[in-house]
C-alpha cells in the first residue's frame, strides 16, 4: 500500500513538471473549434503543452492567400479567443497564419524578401518605360513563386493604352525574372 501511494504521487509529481499534451478528445475539439472560424479554410500543425494546470497551444491556420494583413491578424485574434473559451485553462496561444498549406506547397524561403524583390522588378519595370504608372505593389509569396499585383490609376486607361496592353507589357517586362509568377493589375481613382 505504501508503494503505490508513492507511486501515485510520485506519478502525479511527475506530470505537474513534465511537459505533457492535452488529451486527444480536447484536441479534436479544440481543432474543430478553430476550422468553425469564418475565414479559416483550414487547421494543421495544432500542438498542445501542458505544464501543471497551465495549458499552451501552438496552431497553423490556413486562409485565403490573398487576404490583407489585417485580415489575416482580425482572423488570428478571433482564434485565440475561440480557442481560450473551448479551453478555459489555456493560458497562451501562438497562432502562425498560411496562405497555402506549407506542408504540401513548394517552399517561399529561397526567394528574395520584398525589398529585393521590388529592386528586381524596378528595375526591370524602369528598364523597359513602365514603371512610372504603377502606384502600388502587392507581392504574394506562394507555392515557390512570388505573385505580383500592380495598382495602377484609371487615368492609364484615358491613354491610348488598353488594360490588356498594360498587362502584356508588364508580364513580358518580368517574364524572365526567376522568382516572379502570376501577374494581375487593377485599376482605381487617382
């Protein structure tokens, strides 16, 4: 008898510092809690610690690729606080946002972060006479590849020029830069 209550509380001990995870079925839920989310397309990598009572939680969440930033963070709020109420001992989340599924997509860490990125396509946007229009530029990093979109204001358009030329013109402006992909443009006021 008294080798097994020192068992029990040795075992018991051991948990309270030993880094252990949740139990699958608060898991499940936990995870299924998060996919109701609107703007979750999908939940992966979802890791759990407990340390005592204390409970942390570590998730991947993937979304549309082409969201805002402040989408994407409105979203990753919305997360912790479902998440905190599906676990009421939860004391810290860490929520990692995707656009793709990065356990399936080709990998975006070779390519140039965006100040190099913009100094290529400068570059060659100054090269060939079309940079002077474009007023903004939004970089997507996806499956291996850097998508472009340029914003342009509606007054390229009262030109001789038409949408499509400008996007033929950018696209064979960039066509032989390595790491660039899909190109859009889009219009707006001035």
């Amino acid at each position: 008898m008294v080798i097994y209550i020192a068992w029990e509380l040795g075992t018991s001990a051991t948990k309270e510092l030993v880094d252990t995870s949740i139990d699958a079925e608060q898991v499940k839920q936990l995870k299924h809690a998060i996919g109701m989310i609107s703007g979750v397309n999908s939940v992966h990598s979802l890791r759990t610690r407990k340390i005592g009572s204390a409970i942390s939680a570590d998730v991947h969440v993937q979304v549309d690729p082409f969201l805002s930033v402040s989408e994407g963070h409105i979203i990753s709020v919305s997360v912790e606080r479902v998440a905190k109420k599906c676990l009421t001992a939860l004391s810290d989340v860490t929520v990692h946002i995707d656009p793709e599924d990065d356990e399936t997509a080709a990998p975006c860490d070779h390519l140039p972060e965006r100040a190099e990125a913009l100094g290529l396509l400068n570059k060659a946007l100054f090269n060939n006479k079309c940079d002077g229009e474009i007023e903004r530029i939004q970089l997507h990093y996806l499956d291996g590849k850097i998508h472009v979109d340029f914003y342009l204001p509606l007054s390229c358009l009262e030109t001789d020029k038409s949408g499509n030329k400008i996007l033929k013109k950018l696209q064979q402006t960039i066509a032989d830069l390595k790491y660039f992909g899909k190109i859009r443009i889009y219009f707006g006021s001035d």
